[in-house]
C-alpha cells in the first residue's frame, strides 16, 4: 500500500493507527467498511490530498450549516485548474453571489414546474422499458435505462434537441471523473474533463444565442426572462447556470436510480416493500435509498475566515472534506444505520447537502427516482441479476456504477 493511501486520524481522544483508505481504487465497490473504521476511530482524518475529513453526522451537519465556511475560490484547489471555466457557477460561490444567482434560477425551477413534469417521465419511463422487453430479456440497465431519464429530463428542459443528447451523457461523464481531486485523475482524465467543459460551453453559448433572438418557455428561456429587482441573468452567468444543471441533473440521477435499484434487489424483503407499496405514509424509499447509498459521496468547505472547529484550529483558505455518505450512517443520527429500511421515518440524511447549498434539483431528482423504481419494479417483478460482476466508475465523488447487467424476467 502507498504511503499517500493510509489515512492517519488527526482530532480526537481516540487516536488508533492508520485506518485503510476509503479513496483507493480497492475501496470503489463498498467504501462503507472503511467510513465506519474511520468514524470511530477519530473525529477527523488526515486524508491523501492534505485535507482533513469528517465522517460523523453532527460536525458535517454544523459545518454546512455555519456561514464562517462556504467554497471560497480557494476550493479550487481540489478542482482542475481548466474547471475555473465553471466558477461562476453558483454551487461554487457564497452569498452575497450566490444568493442572487440561485434566487434567480430558483424561480425557474418552481415546485409547480416540477410536479408538472410527472406525466412526461412516466411515459419515457414505459417507453424505455418497452424498448427494453423488445430486445429480449438481458438488458444493461445503466445505459437502456438510468442513464435515458435523467438525461432526457434535463436536455428536454433546457431546450437541448435529442439528437444531441448521446453527447451530452459522455461530455458529463468526463465531468463526473473531472470533479475528482487533481491527484487522482490521470492526464487523460483531465484532459478529456477539460475538453468536455470547453464543449459544454460552446455548444450552450450558441444555443443562449439562439433563446436571446427568439423566446422559448423552456428552462433556459425562463431563465434569459427571470428578473428580480432589475436584476438578471448575465450571458457567463447563464451559461456557468446551464453546465452546472446540465451536470448536477445527470450523473447523480443516475447513481440514484441503479445504486438504488442495485440496493432493493440485493435485500429483497425491502424491493417486495416497495414494489406492494407497503410503506407507511411518512417514509420515502427513495431518501432512505439515498441515505444508503449516497450518489455525492462528499463535499468540500473553505473556512472563510480563521475559526475554531471541535477544538482544531483553521487559517482562512483551509480546506475540509465532509464525508456525507459516512454521515449517513452515523449510529448517532440513524438507528441501526447500515440496514436498508424503505419504511424508515423521514430521515435527515445529507445525501442532498444542507444549509444554503442544500440541492436545488432533489424535487426533481426524488421524482425521476421514484417514476423510474417503481415503473420499473412494475413491469419486471421478477428482475434479478444477472452473474455478471459488478464494475465501478473510478470516480470518488460521484461514485456509481459502471454497469448494471440483469435480467427483466
Ligand atoms: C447541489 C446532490 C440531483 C441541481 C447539490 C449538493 C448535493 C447534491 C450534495 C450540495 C453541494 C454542496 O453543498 O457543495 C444531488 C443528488 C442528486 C441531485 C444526490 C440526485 C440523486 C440534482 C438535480 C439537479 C440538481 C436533478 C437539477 C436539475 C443542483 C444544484 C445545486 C445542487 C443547482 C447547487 C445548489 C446551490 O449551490 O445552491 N446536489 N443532486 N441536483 N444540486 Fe443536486
């Protein structure tokens, strides 16, 4: 094992060894192990790029939480120097920015606009899985099916036509992979993230073009009209606003519906549950799927001024990971936290983040979420999988699998 790949405890009365590295390749198929070493052992970890973790639920809740920490454009640091392109996105800014922006696109992204979009996935979840049936009965999930909603979702609300959507799903894979830390990306890595980012804004900048000389109700031309007190939407600003929902509605749908569909037929009392609709009224499977399984694995902060946390001192500048996924099975926060229970009341998971920056699109991704498992476990109640082995993306923040293979009846 490299020296980069232990991970040493730093805060807490605990201490204890070095504990394995939840971020090595190894450790893709099931990190879960490592994050529970990891949480008990100590507070913090020192982690291989320089930058202290969190794991337990009340210091990655409060650091959400507490205005003294926010991105702060030292964060990016851990971001590939080209992704600078991508600053203006408001997920990367903090008040006052931030709240102008988000307020603005906000406004686009109403409850109502989304309750509306219900009928739409429903017929393009039946139509995938009609496709599916009719090439027999062995189907690669991820790409027939997880990945055809989300993507089809977003490019339909933006306005993206749908021959132009297979393009869009590949330039947001090099994406997914780009968000990952610098030193664990390999050249080809960065480049092609480089290169998917300098693509995504070209081809918005003329679609912008397009919106400005002739008005659309779609998203992208509800956000060229969305004022506020005079205010509204630059041409950077727009298109930073179009990368970041082109990409945050994409690869983490994804990794919610197969990881989620994954996790129901690996624990098939909870998949029966579901697919009977045997729920009490307030659960949502879907929350508890995220809370399981977290597609955004975790965030960073910037201390945005010097300050104090659990006793450790941070410069402002300093860096910190929060490890949502690790959160979520917090024994303190989740009664027995590594089961899977679809039932589970209303948790107060982190998987959508929480504060100021708490997902805009969880609305939309809890609908897409639900329409495609429960369509699907509809259709197919006898799915299994298949003994193919399972295969994970390299990627560390955006973990999520590479394929899904089973068979639909
Ligand atoms: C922010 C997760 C789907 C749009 C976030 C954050 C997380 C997250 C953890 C907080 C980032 C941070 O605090 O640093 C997820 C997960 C999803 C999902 C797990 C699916 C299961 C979506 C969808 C959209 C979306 C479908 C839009 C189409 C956004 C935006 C932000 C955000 C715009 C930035 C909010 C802000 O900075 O104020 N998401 N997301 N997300 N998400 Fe999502």
């Amino acid at each position: 094992v490299p020296a980069c790949f232990t991970i040493d405890p730093i805060v807490g009365p605990e201490g204890g060894g070095p504990v394995d590295n939840p971020f090595a390749a190894e450790a893709r198929e099931d990190p879960y192990p490592i994050y529970r070493r990891m949480r008990e052992a100590a507070t913090a970890h020192d982690t291989m790029f320089g930058v202290p973790a969190y794991l337990r639920y009340a210091d990655c809740a409060a650091i959400l939480r507490d205005g003294r920490w926010g991105r702060g454009s030292g964060s990016d640091r851990l971001r590939g120097a080209e992704d600078k392109g991508n600053r203006r996105s408001f997920v990367r800014q903090d008040p006052p920015e931030h709240t102008r922006l988000r307020g603005l696109v906000a406004k686009a992204f109403s409850p109502q606009v989304i309750a509306a979009m219900r009928p739409r996935i429903e017929q393009l979840a039946e139509g995938l899985i009609d496709d599916m049936f009719a090439t027999g009965g062995e189907v690669e999930l991820l790409a027939q099916y997880a990945y055809r909603i989300p993507v089809t979702v977003i490019c339909e609300m933006l306005g993206v036509p749908a021959e132009d959507q297979v393009t869009f799903s590949r330039w947001a894979r090099f994406l997914a992979r780009g968000q990952d830390p610098e030193e664990v990306l390999t050249p080809d890595e960065a480049r092609r993230r480089n290169g998917a980012i300098r693509n995504f804004r070209e081809y918005f900048r003329e679609l912008i073009a397009k919106r400005r000389a002739e008005s659309t109700t779609d998203l992208l031309g509800r956000l060229i009209e969305a004022r506020e007190a005079g205010d509204s939407l630059s041409d950077a600003d727009l298109l930073a606003t179009c990368v970041l929902l082109l990409f945050a509605g994409h690869e983490t749908t994804v990794s919610l519906i197969s990881n989620g569909i994954l996790a129901l037929l690996r624990n098939p009392d909870q998949l029966a549950r579901v697919r009977d609709n045997d729920l009490p009224e307030q659960s949502s499977f879907i929350d508890e799927l995220v809370r399981y399984d977290a597609p955004v694995q975790f965030v960073s902060r910037t201390a945005l001024q010097e300050l104090e946390h659990d006793g450790r001192r941070f410069a402002k500048g300093e860096h910190v990971l929060l490890i949502l996924a690790a959160a979520n099975r917090d024994p303190e926060a989740f009664d027995d936290p590594e089961r899977l229970d679809v039932a589970r009341p209303n948790s107060r998971h982190l998987a959508f983040g929480l504060g100021i920056h708490f997902c805009l699109g969880a609305q939309l991704a809890r609908l897409e979420g639900e329409i495609a498992i429960r369509t699907l476990l509809r259709r197919a109640p006898a799915m299994a999988l298949t003994p193919e082995p399972l295969t994970y993306k390299p990627n560390i923040i955006m973990r999520g699998l590479q394929r899904l293979p089973v068979r639909l009846k």
